[in-house]
C-alpha cells in the first residue's frame, strides 16, 4: 500500500524542506534557539536511537557480507564508519573549491542523504526507523539545520533549485525502495548510511556555538527527544 506512515512521513520532510525558511519569522534571537533546540533533539536522536538500532541491523549485514568480508564481526558499524568518512570528505573537498562548485559538491551529499532517507521510508514496518513518528520528528529538525546551513551558503540557489531537488531525491528514493522491495541487508546498509551522516552533521552542524541561552535550548531539546 503506497499511502502509509512512511509515505506520510515521507510528505511531512517534504514539506520542511520546502517551508524551512519560514521559522525566521521568529526572529534572529528565537530563530537561533529554534535552532539550537533542533540540534539537540538530532544529536540525541544519534545516541538514543540510531545507534542502538546499527547493533540490531548487524544479523542481516553478517548473513549477507560473512563471505565475503568474513573478518569484520560489525558491519553495521563499519558502514556508518564509511558515512562519516564519505561527508567528511566531502566537507574536506568543498573547502578546497570556491563559490557555486563548492556549495554543489556539498549538495551531492545532501542529495544522496535524502535518497537513502526515501528508501528506509519505503518499508513502513522498517524496524530501523521504528517508531517511526519520533524518526520523522527526528529528522526534521535534522533538515532544519542543514537547510539553514545551506541557505547560508547560497540563499538563491537554495530557493530556486535545491529545496526542489531536496523533495525530488526523498519521493526518487521511496518510490525504488518501494517497487525494487529492498532486501533486508540493503536496508540495513541505508540505514547505517544515514547514521554515519547524522552523526558527523551532529557534530559538524548541530552542536550549537551560541550563547548560553542557547546551549540550554540545546539540552532541552536532547533531554526531550530522549525522554519521548
């Protein structure tokens, strides 16, 4: 059935990415809380939920990759390893070019994200994303902060062009999640992709280098997100 909670899901990080601009009706002030109070829910998110869920996706990689890496016991891991090596790198790159080249290579990323985004979606009954009510939460305010970054970085070509290729790559990836029917070791593999990614961004981005009031909305946010 396409009309399920991941598709809902699905629309509801749609529709972040298209209106994120909006919460800076807040205010300079309140829109950096808002901000730091996002980050804190991601970062929590990476601890609480993400992380746990890489040891339960381990079965399914070891069945599948035992032959043929046989020496490593924690795939999962070593995948959301990659992630975080992948978008640091790409960080890394994007400091070496200048303007319009830059800003694009560090969308390449963001691109590939929301693609492994829409496949774990695809599968409502993903145990990776369950529930999935607080995975939605979770990774909206994930794109509340990058899309904040990358407003910064290029206010035009975001409203004009990205927002727009943001959405295209969520629906592009649920809809080969969803008529491919992706085995369980490749969703396993997604999710841990998108581990790696939440984390390193929860540590490049999120972590709030405000004021104090802001740390504390940060805190906020983490204690909130851990105790739902």
């Amino acid at each position: 059935m396409l009309w399920n909670a991941g598709f809902l899901s699905l629309l509801a990080l749609a529709i972040i990415h298209l209106f994120a601009n909006q919460v800076k009706v807040l205010g300079w002030v309140w829109h950096g809380r808002f901000l730091s109070f996002a980050a804190g829910i991601s970062f929590a998110y990476v601890f609480v939920d993400l992380l746990p869920e890489l040891e339960k996706s381990q079965p399914a990689l070891k069945h599948t990759f035992e032959n043929i890496i046989p020496y490593f016991d924690k795939h999962a891991y070593v995948i959301a390893l990659i992630g975080v090596l992948f978008y640091y790198g790409l960080h890394t790159a994007t400091k070496t070019n200048n303007g319009t080249r830059n800003f694009w290579l560090s969308i390449s990323g963001y691109l590939l994200f929301n693609f492994f985004v829409g496949v774990s979606l695809s599968d409502s009954s993903n145990p990776d994303i369950q529930p999935i009510a607080l995975f939605t939460i979770a990774m909206g305010m994930h794109y509340f902060v990058n899309d904040h970054n990358a407003t910064t970085e290029a206010t035009e070509l975001y409203s004009h062009w990205v927002r727009w290729l943001l959405v295209v790559a969520l629906f592009f990836g649920y809809f080969v999640g969803y008529f491919a029917r992706v085995p369980d070791a490749i969703a396993a593999i997604t999710i841990s992709f998108i581990s790696g990614g939440v984390l390193l961004n929860a540590l490049r981005y999120e972590l709030p280098k405000r004021e104090q009031i802001g740390y504390c909305f940060f805190v906020v946010g983490a204690l909130l997100y851990t105790v739902l």
